[in-house]
C-alpha cells in the first residue's frame, strides 16, 4: 500500500485580551519578586512573558477585578472594575503599582520616616493609614504593626537647608502625619524630616 507522507497540522489560535504590568511605585521602575497575579472569583491563570508582562488571553467576560499578591516586600493590590472596551484594544494593557513594604530595600540615600503603631497594651496594629497632610504621600501599616513613608522627587521647593540638615517641607512647613485605624481616634503630628535619611517614630495610642 503506498505511503502519502501526508502531514495534519492542527491550528489553534488565542486573543489577547487583557495585560499586566507591576510597577515599584518607589522607583517607577518594573517591580521584581514572585507575584501571584490573578482575576478575583476566577480560575484563570495568566501567562508571564520575557518582558515581565502577565498575559490573560480569551476572556470571554467584559469586566474583572484584577488582583496581586505582593509577597515578601510589596504590599497587596486590587483593581476593580477593568473593563476590556476602555482598553487598547492593540495593547490592552493595566499597569498596576505596589507599594513597598518596611521589608522593602530602599536605597541609602532615600529620605524615609519608618515607625511602629501599636495599641495601649504596646502591641502593633495592623492595618492603620498613613498619610503626609496636603501630599500624596500614604502608607499603611503591615502584620507587625510597622510602617515606611517614602519621599520621591523632593525639588528645591521641598528642602531648606537648616545648619548641617536639609529639612523637608510640604507648603513651607514640616510634614505633618496623620494616622488612622476604625478603632482609634485620628492622630496627627508635625515630624521633622531630614532629606537623605530614615526619620524614626514610635506611636502608641493611649
């Protein structure tokens, strides 16, 4: 019987329909570390490019919240209603910003305030908001109850110098930090901030 040599070749073909792309919201830069990316309430895995893109491809729905696992240094974040028609359709792209954790490595140079909140027994609090008055400046407070503020394009206009110091100014006055948790009263305080340098804070709520 005589031999073809035919070969069937099956085609099988995807649409992208949905992109992500985790930045350092600390260095503007593409974050780094095992992030677990996923669309809430569905069992769609996405696929990592070599560009450090997470790709989800043939959704069939309109509109999906998009989680992310920030693991070790990142906190988590979740986008809520990303509806596939307001995007790109050519690049249908979401670019989704963590913010680090205390664990986080910053550089030396950063001008940081780090600190603990912790309840009147002196134990920290989890999940209390910060934030620098009149900036958009904000943190929150991790498992331990510890806490990072980063400050990112100081200018001229956000520094004096002050004998040795170069202080930090937000409209002309020392940052003040405001902190919030449901089950305390609102607190604020003026901090001193030195430019280039980590300004420690202890914070316990009587």
């Amino acid at each position: 019987m005589e031999q073809t040599g035919k070969i069937f070749i099956e085609s099988v073909s995807t649409k992208l329909s949905l992109g992500v792309y985790i930045i350092d919201d600390y260095s503007g830069m593409e974050a780094t570390g095992n992030f677990d990316v996923s669309i809430k309430g569905q069992n769609i895995n996405p696929v990592k490019n070599p560009s450090g893109y997470y790709l989800f491809l043939d959704l069939s729905g309109d509109r999906y919240n998009v989680q992310v696992n920030g693991g070790e240094h990142f906190f988590d974040e979740e986008i809520e209603n990303v509806r596939l028609e307001d995007l790109d359709i050519q690049n249908p792209i979401v670019n989704i910003a963590l913010s680090p954790k205390p664990s986080y490595k910053f550089p030396p140079s950063a001008t940081l305030i780090r600190g603990i909140v912790k309840n009147p027994q002196g134990k920290g609090i989890v999940g209390a908001l910060l934030g620098i008055k009149e900036s958009s400046n904000r943190a929150r407070t991790a498992q331990n109850g510890e806490f990072v503020i980063y400050f990112k394009g100081l200018n001229k206009d956000n520094v004096i110098q002050s004998g040795e110091k170069k202080l930090v100014r937000i409209n002309g006055k020392n940052p003040v930090l405001e902190i919030k948790h449901p089950d305390y009263r609102k607190k604020r305080m003026s901090i001193e901030v030195d430019e280039g340098r980590t300004t420690s804070l202890s914070v316990t709520y009587p």
